[in-house]
C-alpha cells in the first residue's frame, strides 16, 4: 500500500534500535522473522546487554559483570541467528542507560550504513525502565541527524523511513495505543524458536505467547469474520509516530 | 499491505457517510476518484443536503428551502459523477442534524446493501459544526450494528471494515493528527473538476487546492527524499480510529 | 487587543448561558459586574432555578416545589441586580437538566435578541454535575445556530462571538485549565454583596472569596512583580474553547 | 486588554527565542513587523545558524562550513533589518542543538538585558527536529532563571512576560493548537520582504504566505462577518503556555 | 484504607451496572466474590440480555428473540449465584442500548434500594460497543440524582459512592488504564466456574484466564517482591473516576 | 486496603523526596505527620536549600549565599522535627537543581538505606519551576535502580513501593488532578506549626491553610454525607503514577 521503492535492487532494510539484549526477540521477533523471511536484510542495534537491570537470576548466582554481558551477548546472538537478523552491540552500559553525543553518533553511523526503510524501537514512555526511553530519545535524533548532509560522518544520508514502536510490557502505563497489528502467525513458530535461546528469561516465554494470542484475537476482531484469517491468527502490536503515507486506504 | 479479499469476485466498495451535500468532495474527493479510478465501487451517503447551514448565499439572495435543496442536490450529483461515484441524499435535515434510531436504522441499510471494505466519514470532534460529529456517531454507531447477526433487517451482516476519518475544517480545533497521507497527484485533476461543479462554493476551491499542495509537501516529507515522487505531490489526509491490520511493516 | 466593532453606537453586549439559579454569580460574578460597571450589557440565560439539585436546605426543611423555585428566583433576580444585568428564567427542570431541540432553539432566539460580543458559559465537564455540559452543550449549538441565515426564527444572525468557559467547582476533576486569569479587584465588593443575596448557601460566600484570592495570587505570579497590581488582587479563571483574535501579542 | 506597565517610558520590548537563522522570518515575522511599526524594541536570540540542519543546498554545492555560516547570518540580519528587529546570534552550533548550563546562562543574560513585555519561542514538541524543542526548553528555563534575585549575573531581575509559541511546520504532528491568530495584514508586505532575504529557502516564501491566508480565514471565521476587515486578512497563530492576564473577556 | 462506615451494622453493599448478561462475570467476576465472600452484598443491575449483540451462536442456530433472552437469563442467573450476588433484568433492549430517562429513574431507585458502598461500572469509552459507554453514562447519572433530596422517588437518597470502572474487551483502544489492580487469587475458582456457566462464550474461558495472570503479574511487579504473594497471583484492574478517600497513603 | 507486609516488625518506613528545604512542609506536611504519628519512620531528602529560588526576601536584605543556606537548613530542621520527620540535606544547588548521575546514585543509596514502603515527590510538570520537575525524575529513576540487583552500591536492593506526587503550587498548570485525598485532618495543628516554623515564606501559612480546607470540602464531597467526618475536615491532595495494589474495592 505503501509507494514501492522505485528501482531498487538490493533487498528491503529494517533497522531495530534497542536498550537491552532482550527486547528485539519478546517485542519485535515476529516482525524481524516477517522481513527476514522475505530475503529483507535487518539489522538490530543493542545499545546494551541488559547486564544490570535485566539479568537479576545472574547476579543472584554470584557472576561477574563481564561474564553476565557474555551470556547474554551469546543468547542474543543465537535468537538473532533463528530470526534472520544480524545484532550488533553498542555495549553502552544500562541501568540507566544514558544518552550521549557520542552514542547518538554511532547510531548516526548505522542509519547511513544501514539505509534502513523501516525503523523499530521502544515507545515514548516506560515508566518502569527508563532505559527504554532513552533509547527511543537517541533513535530518533540520530534517524534526523542521519537526514542531514551537513551531519559529518562516512555513509550516504538517508531518507525518511517510517518508524514503528513496538509494545512495552505494560502497555496501558505507557501509553501505548496498539495502531498497527501485524499477522505473525507464518512465523509464529521461528519467533518461539528465538524466545527460547533466552534462557534466563524461562518465564517470558508464555507470557510472549500469550500476547500474540490476544493480539491476534484483536487483529481478528478489527479485521472482520471474512478474511479468511486462520484459526490461531498471532499477532504482535505497533504505534507510528509519524503519519503513514499510502496510496491506498485499506 | 492489508488482507487481500480471500476469493473476491466483486470489486472493493467504499462507503463515504457525510452530513452534507459538498463534504465528500472537499474532503476526500481525492480517495473517491482514486477509488474509482481502480475500478471500485463508491457510495456516498449524505446525510443532508447543507440546506440551512451551508448555503448561506442563495438565503442571501432569498431562495426558498426546497429550491436551496434542489441546487445543493444537482451539485452533489454532478460533482459524483465526476468523481466516479454514487450518491444517496437521506434528507435528514441540517443545522442540527439529530442523531436518530430511524436515521441509524437506515445507515445499517446502507451498510449491508454495500458491504463496504473501507469507510470515511467526519471525525469526532468540530468545534464549529456540530452536523459533522452528529454524522460520526451515526455512522460508526450504524457500522457496529450492521456486524450483529440479532440487529434485524435486509441483507447480510457486515465484517469490520476499516475506517478513515477525513480532515475537518480547522484541524488544529477538532483534535486532527494527520495519520495518513494519501498520495491523490494522479486525481488530482478529477477533484478539481468535480470541486468546481459547486459553484456556491467558489472560494473553497483555491483552498482546498492549497491544502492539498501542502498535506503533499507533508507527504514527501514523512516519506523521504528518495522515492521518486512528482515534484508537485497533491495529497489528503485521514485518522484510523481502529488498528491498521498489516500483513508487513511500511 | 480585540478588533474594535467598526461604526458602535450600541453598548457591548455579554450572554451568559447557566444551568442553575446561583452559577452566575459564583462562577462569573466578577465578570459580570466588570462589564456593567463599564456601561456594558449582560443578560443572563437561567436555564433552570436549581429546583431539586441545589436546593437541599428546602427540601429538608420541607418546602414544596414550586415554592423552592420562587425562592431561587427571587435570590438570583436580586443577585442579578446587584451585579447589574438582567437574568431571564427558561424553567427547563434541573436534575436532570435535558438537552432538547425547543430549549435550543430558544437560546438561539435569546442569541439573536442580544447579538452578545461575549458569550460566558459552563465548561465541557463536570463529573459532579450532569446539568453543567448539558447546559454547555447547548449554549455552543444554539451560538452556532444562530449564525446561519437558513435557520429559521426571528432577529439578526449573530456573528462569532469569544466564549469563555467559567470556573467549575472541581476544577482539576473536569479538566479545567485557568486560560484567562480576569483582575476583578475593582469590582471585588460588589461580587460579594451578590454573593450574599444567595441566602441558602451562605457555606460558599467564603469558599468563592478564598477562590478569588488564590487565582488573585496566580494572576499576580503570571503577570510579574512590576505591573504596580494592589496587594490583595482578586481573580477569576477562565477557559477559552476558540481562538483568540488578536492586533497584539500581550 | 492587559495591564498596562505603570509609569513606564520606555517602549515595551520584545525577545524571541529561535533555534535557527530562519526560523524568526517564517514564523514570527509578523509579530516582529507588527510590533517594531509601534515603535517597540524587539530582540531576537539565534541560537545556531542552522548552518548544517537548514542549509542542505549550500552542502550540496559543496560549500564550508565557515562559508555557511557567514550566509544564513548575512541573510538573517537582512531580514531582521527589513523587520525592523536586531538579531544576536549565540553560535552554539546545531543539529543538534544541545541545551548547556552555559548556553542557558547567556539567555538568562539576554532577559535581563532586553527586560521583555513579551517573549516568542518555539513550541514543546517537534518531531521532525529535536533542535526546536531543544530551544525552547532553554528559553523556558532561562526565562525562569531570570526572574530570581538569587541567580547571579549582570542586571536587573525580569518579571514574568507573557510567553508565546509560534507555529511548527508540521502544526498537528507537533501539538500545536492556534490559541491566538495575530492580524498581519497591514505588515503583510514587510514580511514577505523579509522572506525573499533568505534566497536558500525559496521555496517556503509561497508556503508560508498560503498559511498566513489561511489563518486569515480562521481569523475571520472565528471572529464573525461584522468586524469589517479587510478581503484578505493574513494572520500568524501562537500558542499561550501561561494563563493570559485580562482586565476584560474579549 | 477508607473511612469505616460508622455505626452501621448492615453489610456493605456492592452495586454493579452493565450493559449485557455476560459482563459482570469476564470483567468483574473476581472483584463480585471477593465482596460475598467476606459477606457482603452484591445486586447486579444488568440493563439487557445482550440478546441482539452478544448471541451470535443462537441466532446462526436460528433460535428466536425470547428464547435467546430466556437463555442468556437463565446463564446469567446461575453464574451470579456462584458469585454469590444478586442479579436484577432491566430488559432495556441492546443493540443499540438507548439512554433514556425512564431507564435511568430506574437505576435511581436501585440505587437508592441497594445503598451501595461501591459502584462498579463500565468505562466511558469503547469504539467497539456502543451500549457500553451507554450504560457508563446512565449508571453515574443516575448516581448523581440519586443523592439528591429534590430527586422524586421511594427511599432515602443516597451518600457519594466511589465508582470503578472494569476492564473493556481492548483496553488500550478504550484509554483503559489500570489504576487499581485488585488480587482475585483467592476467589479464582469461584470465578473461573462463574465463567464455565456461560457456555455460548466458550472461547472466552481461558482469554479471561490469561487477563487475569497478566494482571497478577502486573500486580506483583507493582507491589514489590517481597510481600509474600502466590506463585501465581490473579487480578482484575479497574479505574477510578473520582479521587480515592484515604487515611493512609498505602 | 493494600497487603499487609507479612512478617515485619520494622515500622512502615515513608521516603520523602523533595528539590527545596520548604517543600514537604507546604505540600505534605499532613501525611509526614499522620506517618509519624502512627509511629512510622519519615526520612526526607532535600535535595538543594532552595538558597536561590525561593529565598528572595534574604537576598533582598543582602544576605550572602552560605548565610541563607544555613537560615533555610535551620527552619527546615525545626518544620521537620515538628512533625516528627527525619530531614537529610543534598545541597546539590538550585536554580537550576540539574540531574546528575552522582545525585541520582546518592539518591539510590537513601532508598537503599530507608527501604521505603511509601515514596512521595513532586509531580513530573511545573511550568513556574523546573528544579520540581528535575527532582522528580531523579526520584523516579533512582526507585527504579534501587531494584536491581545488578545495580552497585551498599544495602539491600529494594521492593517496588508505591509513588505519591504531592500537590504544586498551580495544580491545573501541572497537570495535577486529586486521584488521592488524604484526610489530616487530626494532624493539621502539628502541620500549622510546622508552616509557622518557616518564617521567610509567613505568607505562605494562610493560602495552605485554606487549600487544606477546600481538600477537605472536596474530600467529604467525594466521600458523601454519612461518613461522620468532622465539620471542617483539612486534606492534602495526591497523584499515583503507578496502579493502586489492593485486597478491597473501597
């Protein structure tokens, strides 16, 4: 429905900019597996390993710090594997991730190298973990920044790619209003796939799937009985920030 | 991006619910003639024909009720028809449209005689005309019903067909976020043409042709510099009450 | 810092639509005597007396109806008179007070008698009190209304006047935001005097004077230290739902 | 409408706010005239040049930064000049523009020194460039600052002016609402001279006089038929994020 | 936390108003035999059957109009008697439910019958069922005319009860937000053979069951690890209209 | 109403944390006290001395910095033992007070060391201050940190108790709305006295006074006429940013 990229050859791009090791495969998996099933080439930008706040069954065992970040380095390198996506890791420090000229820079650098035509990233407000916030803070000044050719820095400028927020763990509290639901169900199982690499978060991975039910339950409900949609229909749930431009309304 | 149609026969329907006769052409002229343009079916059901409200000029020069009546019909007809559409007048009588059982009962007709698979219609709020929020509750009010196998009456029961909500008068007042931009420079000339069969009107059409100029401007904007657009992009823009349904992110 | 009414002759001219007997005079009190006391016109459009929602003393102490409301007639006409406008009664039942075509229609009438350059009125909310945007409801329909030529009935279309919205008595609960913090210290002696006309609710003659203080003292913090204001500057708040119109940012 | 400043003698000044070189003219040119054809002082506080966010054809013509510089300030005095306003510019280098303890400390100087009546700024929000509300921020907390006997530096402490925000580009994606429409008509000229100063941006002179139309005819439609202004009222729309201090309801 | 009704020695009393039979047991179920078990009253005030908008299987199955009432009553009997609560048909006809003041003086005098210390309700909003805001808005009018004297009608007036409002099938496309989460755990089984009566909404069981967890995790992750909750802990959130009375921030 | 904390022997312990010396007498002097008086534990962190922004009087007489310091401490040692406080002192600057890392983990480590069942502070606006807003969120963030078990530091990580935001000076300009009314009223001499003990702010004590009595007239407005409250209830008004967790509707 959108305007098709005009030439084009090289594939789709979809840059994800997240806070923690995590947060790409519980809120975003099924989009990732989405694109990436499409042959599209994704990219996720982990500003941290979620070594201090994310990681309280590591601590309570008695690891150190470096040995933390490893682990989780090494989950969230196997999950992206299984959704198709290539991680990279800015290694920011979290709890509380800060933003920084310098940091904001580097994802400057990998909006030009990446020349994405879809950004994903956490919403607006997360009252419980300010570093989400902050990561939406510095994606969406360097996606401006990224825009400008007086910005100094290697790499083409880029466009303006939609962004998409995805769904935090407290919706309501966040005021998160889910505007776009999408079909995840082919999917569906390379997603359960990718949760399950995340050992230290066993506890996640019914609750993930619970949503998508529920997500999926509302995609139905707002898509009428007669689309022929399957059974089970998951689904996961994004806002847009900035206006959707179409050619069609549908 | 959205669902195809599953076996489809019948091309896409569209209903257009407005409170008065020369809404549909102001607001979403563009969405109907690209409508049109595609093959599809539009039905444009208008509430009233602006007799009191909208026509101050021909009271000014001391017509009479039913006459004011029949010049705003021929004008809406004929701006249809240029367009590509249908029209159906309900009469209903403006300044102040009543929402009425009766008049809702008759949109649930509408809906199930056109099975429509997309919307539009007033948004909630109009601080300077409350014909237009009248006509929203109808109209969404109605689009439930017309889904209840229990609500009586002719015809089949509708799905969940989403709905657009076109740009009022003073969008900054009646709570107005562009969320779709609709690309409509292919039309464009068909708007202006059926914007010109409403002569009492004369001095929309500069305006109307101006606010198209710069929801474009908005569009290449939000959709970046490099797809390729016509220099002079024309375009409208709408809300989603309800979630977008999407098969991909775009 | 309004556009001055071009040729004048005729003195300015304020509508203030309530719906109960005592909402003048706590809510716009200052208002309308600062109007008068300029040679101004304000007419009061009295809804209903307050006969059964705001009138418990009475009712305690056994009065029958329609002696209650002669009381509250008599205590608003002498408020009224005190302030110096007129109050007109349309004894349309409180509790609930019913938004209904024929009670519209005569505000429209009461609209075009008075041609107001200013329109004072409830605000949209008021979780305590349905009658409040009933009476709001109809006081912005019925202004709307009035200004079209096609619709029926006697006297001049009116133009667009300013309306404000005054003060309710849960401010924050109604999501009232003091836009226009009015200086009524002039006037301060006589709002009191009004005040105390209204014998049954003699427990908020302090309520509203410590009310006029406290917005005194916000007006005195927006407006700096060196305006040369008294010492003790009375204040009431109001909401404006439209535009202002202005030569001069001040 | 407002208090006027007691004994007074000097004229009343005005101080505005602005992230880029640019931003004065398109925005706020119109207040500027206005309020400079009355003989009132106005200061403009440039924060940047917009030397890399706004100058995107000078890059493209592979200028230097210095070079860039040195155009958007000649041009920007050339339009302050015809505006009949001085313009200081803070060099403190955007895209982004980052908000400093030092940076604010210069504004704080800048209040004391100009002692506005009134104050222009940009609004809070800004999606499409974080160096806008960067801007404000400051001037907010500046403004602030500058009001309090206990914060060091040169001058006289300020009052509390009235602060105003001018218009965004992308008014409803930004959270603007025109609360104020400014009658420019009678400087109309001067601005749009002061415009055509700014030969990089040719493109906006016709956008912003099609917007200033436009707020023309919410003007008048907010302002009724019989105020008699002129055909064509060009205006410009604020915002007031403090309550506006009134010894009247107009 | 709340003031302790004085001398009393009646129960407390619970009185909920909804739209369709089956809403006080998905959404309020928990909160319902929580108030019995501790022996308190609980009159349910359900206004329709749901009979035209919630019955979808009987009319497919062909069933008629009374038969459907007479089964969703007999469904809605038996899991009110679970809950332990009273259940009292208004049969106001659904779909669309129709404010009226017949039907709201009759919710006075339930009201003014029962006495309740707690109300619960639906929230204002739900763009996807319209007899829900519709049943939202006669339940607090009716609260309001029923604590006044002037109010005609049996028995005596009542005090200002806090209302809740429950949970709507999306909240977040409802501006739900959970602002009371309420531990159920206790009375789970009760409501889950509540739910099990309802046998035309099978599919609705277990989406009510995963609500609840995720609202118990919700609920532990605001209340702190360390108050010794159970393993699984269920919940029910709600919303409060009004401020809460407190003697102790808890 | 909220879970008892299980074991427990150690009092309840409240955490209080406020940008100037003066705040927690003015804003929530009535529950420090009525904490207190139910033998709690009440620690304040003051986080500057309000030494620049809201001494003027001192700096007016020509006082130096250290010396207003110490005036500030002084009186806000004498309001806290009053009411029977423990009163910590950051004297981090203010005007601007800045949020730092360094503040933000000293403020971890109060939570640490209180281990708080309660967290009052300001609310997250204030258009008139932005040193209240710049203590909020260190608050709020420093809350969170004191979770993490990975987060460094002395002392036990802490549970997740809940946030109360007092009232601002200009509620409706701060988008404060009373969600909490707390009933003080068996404490308001102690709180009058410790107002009587700031003697720079004396104009202070009476508007305090009079906004505890219209709390109270609001409180009992809220709470309805049978509760038996005593005639001139004094309340203090509340925000919850997160859910209420509770074992009764009330």
């Amino acid at each position: 429905m959108t305007h098709a990229n005009a030439p084009a050859a090289a594939p789709r791009s979809t840059l994800v900019v997240t806070a923690h090791a995590g947060d790409f495969v519980w809120r975003a998996g099924g989009a990732i597996a989405l694109a990436a099933s499409r042959g599209e080439k994704v990219t996720i930008a982990c500003l941290t390993f979620g070594e201090r706040g994310e990681s309280a069954k590591a601590w309570r065992e008695g690891k150190e710090l470096e040995e933390i970040k490893a682990i989780r380095r090494a989950e969230a390198e196997k999950a992206a594997a299984v959704l198709g996506a290539e991680v990279r890791f800015f290694d920011a420090g979290d709890y509380p991730l800060t933003a920084t000229p310098e940091l904001t820079d580097r994802l400057v650098e990998a909006y030009r190298a990446t020349q994405p035509d879809v950004v994903l990233t956490h919403p607006v407000e997360d009252p419980y973990n300010g570093d989400h916030p902050a990561a939406n803070r510095m994606a969406l000044q360097a996606r401006v920044l990224a825009q400008a050719i007086g910005y100094p820095g290697e790499g083409e400028i880029i466009g303006a790619p939609p962004v998409f927020y995805f769904e935090p763990h407290q919706p309501e509290m966040s005021g998160f209003r889910p505007e776009v639901l999408l079909d995840v169900t082919e999917v569906w199982e390379t997603k359960r796939e990718a949760m399950e690499c995340l050992g230290a978060q066993r506890h996640l991975w019914d609750y993930y799937t619970d949503l998508a039910v529920r997500r999926g339950v509302q995609l139905k409900r707002n898509a009428g009985p007669n689309l022929g949609l399957p059974h089970k229909t998951m689904a996961e749930a994004f806002m847009r920030p900035y206006p959707q431009i179409a050619k069609e309304l549908a």
